[in-house]
C-alpha cells in the first residue's frame, strides 16, 4: 500500500479510537474536529499511484455519455467506531461536497470510448474485485471547505473527490 494511502487509513484510525475512548460529547466534538484538520491536510495533492480499493459501484450515464464509479479503500473495519468514517473515492460529487466547495477541474467523467471507459465496462455487474488505480484529487478550495465536508457528512465515505486515471487488478 503506499505511504500517502497508509497515512490516510491510519489517521481515521487513530481518531476512530479517540472518540470511542473519550469520556464525554464534549471531548468526542474535539476528536471530531482536530480528525477533520489532519486528514483534510493528509490528502494528497496532485496524482497517486498503485493505491488499493475494492471497486463498489459502476454507474453508467447518459448526458454526456460516460461512467461513474466509487472505490472503496480498506477502510471498513476502521468505521466500525463511533467517529464512523470511512473512505471511498469516486469521480463525482455526494453528500456534503459541492462543486462551488471544489476548484474547478473539468470533467470528472470517465467519457465513452476511452481505453478506461472500456476497461470499466468489461467489469461483469456484482464481480467487483480489489483493484489498484491512479488518479488525482481534487482540491477543495480551502482547508475550511474540507473540514465542513467531514463534518456535515454522516459518513466520510459519501464524499466523491477523485479524478481517475488507471483502473485495474490489484497487483
């Protein structure tokens, strides 16, 4: 797994561990807090490679013709805390993430007849496998607009933020 991927798996769960151990809801808002400041510092800036997922869902769209899918990073046993945060990535926006939240980066999409788009459609439907992909993230416009995704989502890993580049096998 690399460095940067590891680093964000280990903060949620660290701080997934905190807030179950903290003796009050007064200590659990300040878990809840300084949780959000350290990951939204800990994702990466620009492109990663050979991160591993378990692909979740593929979803096809029709204006403009392309597809959407979500990876799921080995995040699932980290959530079962009471922080519950998880981490998936996908290349369109959910819950608590607005475009305006983002900085512009064009198209998300995995548009038609690209050599990703056909390697995504050759996946059969509930055979999703690990798989290992590159891509870049996509900032948010500041370090505020981040933390408010965290906390106003129920669950981190509702929040899409991710361009994709690569797609395949888990290595």
């Amino acid at each position: 797994m690399p460095p940067q991927e590891a680093a964000l798996l280990n903060t949620l769960s660290k701080y997934n561990e905190a807030y179950d151990q903290a003796p009050n809801e007064i200590q659990q808002d300040r878990v809840s807090t300084e949780f959000a400041r350290r990951f939204c510092a800990e994702i990466p800036q620009g492109t990663v490679h050979d991160w591993i997922g378990t692909l979740e869902t593929i979803l096809p769209t029709h204006h403009p013709s392309g597809v959407q899918i979500t990876i799921e990073l080995p995040s699932r046993d980290l959530y079962s805390g009471s922080l519950g945060i998880g981490l998936s990535v996908g290349n369109f926006y959910g819950y608590g993430v607005t475009r305006d939240g983002m900085i512009p980066s064009g198209p998300l999409l995995i548009r038609a007849n690209t050599p990703l788009y056909h390697t995504v459609s050759k996946i059969p439907d509930n055979d999703y496998d690990r798989v290992s992909f590159s891509g870049r993230f996509v900032p948010f416009i500041s370090p505020t607009a981040c933390e408010k995704a965290i906390h106003y989502a129920t669950y981190f890993d509702a929040i899409r933020f991710y361009k994709v580049r690569d797609l395949g096998p888990d290595k």
